[in-house]
C-alpha cells in the first residue's frame, strides 16, 4: 500500500483588470505514502508519509479581493508509524462448499465462522519533526489603524496509539 502524487494548479480570476488568485490557489501539492511489512515478520509493518504543499494566498479582511498579496508559507509534513498484529487469525484451509467443490474460506477456531481475524496495536508520531504550520491568521489593528497578520499554527507534534479490529 504506497503511493505518490503530484499536482499543478493555477487558479485566478480577472476582475476590473487585474490578476488576483483564488483562495484555493495551492499552485503544487507533494505527497508520498509507503507502507510495508518490516523483514523478517508479518506481524510489525511500518509507514511513511510526507506532504508539502503551496501555502494559500490570503489579504487583509475588508480589503478588496484584487489585493490577495499575501501567501501563506508552504505546508510541510512527516507522519511515521508502526503496527503489531496481536491476533491472526487469517487461516486458509480447503473445506468443501454446499455444491461439494473445494473452496478456499477462512475459519476460525470456533464453530468454523470468522469471529476476529485481526487486531493490529499501532503507534504513530504525528508532524514527527514539529513543523509549526499555518492554518490562519489574526488580524490585529493599531491605534492608526493599521492591521497586521498573526499566524495561527496546526497542532505539532503528537504520538497516537490506535488499535484496529478486522472482523
């Protein structure tokens, strides 16, 4: 389960003659994911992902939407986890089906039906290297009136611990 995509956009508008971007105007999107097994065991996989994007362009509020001079800075992540199947119960055995042919079904060990074939305890370190990213900006006035951006950021780094049943 891995992948890799890539994307180009250009989005803008002409009003009253001038060029602005729209505030979806993320002009490139990076993102890869690779997942597998950890040799040696099929019990421990680990995964990757990492993602860097264009920051989106944004104004003062109450300004006009031509004066959208402002980009955010790019948005940078790194996600690494690791999972550890505590049950397995994915057995194939060849058992003959209702027309009398051999089919290939997994059982459990109880009454031939599959109760819970897997539990996966997993843990993941979230933004692992801590970026501080934007999300938004608070806009504060002075006595002149004059405004300037604060950032907000997205959360930073966080350690989950999940855990997942197959049925």
């Amino acid at each position: 389960d891995s992948w890799l995509s890539f994307s180009l956009m250009d989005t803008d508008m002409k009003l009253n003659g001038k060029h602005a971007p729209l505030p979806t105007d993320q002009r490139y999107a990076f993102n890869l994911f690779l997942a597998d097994y950890i040799p040696g065991t099929e019990r421990l996989k680990g995964y990757l992902k990492l993602a860097l994007a264009d920051g989106l362009p944004f104004a003062a509020p109450h300004r006009d939407v031509t004066d959208n001079n402002f980009r955010a800075p790019a948005y940078k992540r790194c996600d690494l986890g690791f999972s550890y199947r505590i049950i397995d119960n994915e057995r194939t055995t060849i058992r003959p089906g209702a027309d009398g042919k051999a089919s290939a079904t997994v059982y459990s060990r109880r009454n031939n039906r599959i109760l819970l074939r897997n539990l996966w305890l997993g843990i993941d370190c979230l933004n692992l290297f801590g970026i501080n990213n934007v999300n938004s900006y608070y806009w504060v006035n002075d006595v002149a009136n004059n405004q300037y951006a604060v950032p907000n950021y997205l959360t930073g780094r966080q350690v989950n611990i999940k855990l997942t049943a197959d049925f």
